[in-house]
C-alpha cells in the first residue's frame, strides 16, 4: 500500500480525511510547522496504531491539536498565563502543558500515563479544517519514524511512513519549518520545555524569562531525546572549513557550499529550509555535513538544537 497524496485545500480531501480518522486510521496532517501523523485523539486503538506506525516509544506523550482555546479548554485546564499565551500565539507554533481535566477524553496512552496534557492549535488551514471537520482534537506527532527528520513536505511524508498510512494532505512547504516551541508550567512560572519555532523573546514579552525544568523532573519534556532528528551523514557544527569527505551547509554569506540554508543569513529562512536541506544531503549519499555557525537567537535557538541532536551518535541515546 502507498498513501495517495490528496490536495490539502479541497474539501472533498478533508472529508476522505475524516472518514479515514474517524475508522481509526492515520493522516498524513500539514501544519505550518512540520508535518504531523493525525489519528483520533480519543480513540485509544488509534493512538496505539499511531506509536507502531512511528516506532515511537511509548513513554514520549503526543500533542493534542484543536481548532483554538474553545476547544483546549474542554481537555485541559488553562491557567490565567496559558490561557494569555493562547490568546497572543494561537493558532501558532506554540504548544502548552496544561494539567488535564479529569473528563478529559484525549486517551491516556497518547499523554504517556502523565496527568498533563500538551495541546496546540496549529495555524495551517488544512489543519485547522480537517480538525474543525472532524470536530475533536487530533493527536500529530511529526511524521516522520521515530528519531528521523521531521517532514516539511507531504513527499517527505510519503518517503518516511507512506506504506504505514492511508491518505496524506498536501499543504505545500511547510513555512516555519521547525515544531513548535513548548511551554509547561511550574504554579503560574512557564518553563521552556522544547525549543521551537516560537521564539524565546516572544514568549518571555508576556511571561519574563523563562525557567528551565530540572532534567529529572517530570515537568521535562520526555521526548527530548538526545540523538533526534538525525540524518545518516555525520554532522559537524560550527565549521569554518571544509574537511575531507564533507560538503558544507552554509548559512549565510560562504562560498563553496553544497547547499545553503539562507545566503541572506534570514533566520526563518533557514528554520523553513533546515530538514529538507538535510534530507537533500542523505538523497546526495553524502558522508559528513560540515554546518556553518548559526547565531544563537531568535529562531537560531530551535535550529541550533536540532543540529545539536542531529549531530549526537544515534547510539549515544
Ligand atoms: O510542531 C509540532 O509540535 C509538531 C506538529 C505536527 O504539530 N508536532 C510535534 O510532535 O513535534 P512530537 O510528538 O514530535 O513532539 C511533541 C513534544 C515531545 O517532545 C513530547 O515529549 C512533548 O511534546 N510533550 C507531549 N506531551 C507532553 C507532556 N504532557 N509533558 C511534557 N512534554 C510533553
Ligand atoms: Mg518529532
């Protein structure tokens, strides 16, 4: 079986979508910042289907997406900040930890057992459709197989997971590119839990600076693994040569790269383009990518992670 690729803006695709979630299947989701494996939030059997699909493991919990507050506010319960970063962000790369509510019908598998609850409205209108359609909250983690490259493109979609699903919405490139930055709190004290395509400053203008959660808390984000989003190439960070056996990937205003993130050195650019600029490099058959430095600010942070934990050994989990 390979999935069909339907258009993401017809709405003949989203009720094939529906129809899909609604049996308990599995649909490859647009979203503006990575592409995401949707099934049915509450449907215990389709979240199991979601994990075995994604060889994720089963103690790194999943994002509810809803169409906006309304609906976050019927599976968790929102703090006076949360519900202010909702109001400012959302829809929007940005996902808070909330607790859940003890009605709350997203399936205990999908939150990994925890008494928390990470959701998110995602801006894409393909997204924001297909879960207004279906009229519950979906849980996405990126599609890709567990600790590979995140998709940006439904093709990306169809290489990683398109004999393992059914349908796949096409939305186009996705435009922020990295996932989304996650928030969990401590009382009313948000925490950064993941770096993402929210930026930091952003965040802090409503909240002051974030805290960080101890390593060994629950409050940390599980599926913060060390090696993540890694390509088969080796990666090597911050370089300022070339050495043998390596292109370079350059950001900014270098010469002799094989592929660059952004000439311009424009950040968001680079966030847009840093997992299919990767996955370019693997479909080259390349055997060390030597990266450009990358300024550790705004959405410099999120892409300078990424590489980190693409650069860590796969087997050093
Ligand atoms: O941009 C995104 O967030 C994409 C798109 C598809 O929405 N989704 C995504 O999902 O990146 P995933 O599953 O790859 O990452 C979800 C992150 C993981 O780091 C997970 O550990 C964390 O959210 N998370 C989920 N539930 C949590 C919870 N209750 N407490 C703390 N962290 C949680
Ligand atoms: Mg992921």
């Amino acid at each position: 079986m390979t999935a069909s690729i339907l258009p993401g803006h017809d709405p003949a695709s989203i009720a094939a979508a529906c129809r899909v979630l609604r049996e308990g299947g599995l649909v490859g989701m647009p979203t503006e910042t990575v592409y995401g494996l949707a099934a049915d939030a509450a449907n215990g059997n389709a979240v199991a289907a979601l994990y075995a699909a994604k060889g994720r493991p089963k103690f790194n919990p999943l994002i509810s997406h809803v169409t906006g507050l309304d609906m976050a506010e019927t599976l968790g319960r929102f703090n006076p900040v949360a519900r202010e970063l909702a109001h400012a962000f959302w829809p929007g790369p940005l996902t808070l930890v909330v607790p859940r509510l003890t009605d709350c019908p997203v399936s205990e598998l999908a939150c990994a057992g925890l008494d928390t609850l990470a959701v998110r409205a995602p801006a894409h209108p393909a997204a924001q459709n297909l879960i207004a359609a279906f009229g519950g909250p979906l849980v996405a983690p990126s599609a890709n197989p567990s600790g590979g490259v995140s998709p940006t493109r439904a093709a990306h979609v169809a290489e990683g997971l398109g004999s393992r699903i059914g349908l796949i919405l096409d939305g186009g490139p996705c435009d922020v590119g990295v996932e989304s930055t996650v928030i969990g709190f401590d009382g009313d004290k948000a925490l950064l839990l993941r770096k993402g395509g929210l930026a930091r400053a952003e965040i802090e203008a409503i909240t002051g600076p974030l805290g960080r959660p101890d390593a060994d808390s629950p409050k940390a984000s599980p599926g913060m693994l060390k090696s993540h989003y890694a390509p088969r190439a080796a990666l090597r960070l911050n370089a300022t040569d070339i050495r043998e056996g390596e292109v370079l990937l350059g950001f900014g205003a270098v010469s002799d790269a094989e592929l660059n993130l952004s000439p311009t050195g424009d950040l968001q650019e680079a966030a847009a383009n840093l997992f299919a600029c990767l996955r370019e490099l693997d479909a080259r058959g390349v055997q060390g990518i030597a990266v450009s430095p990358i300024p550790d600010e705004g959405l410099g942070e999120a892409i300078n992670d990424r590489l980190q934990r693409a650069a860590v050994p796969r087997d050093a989990e």
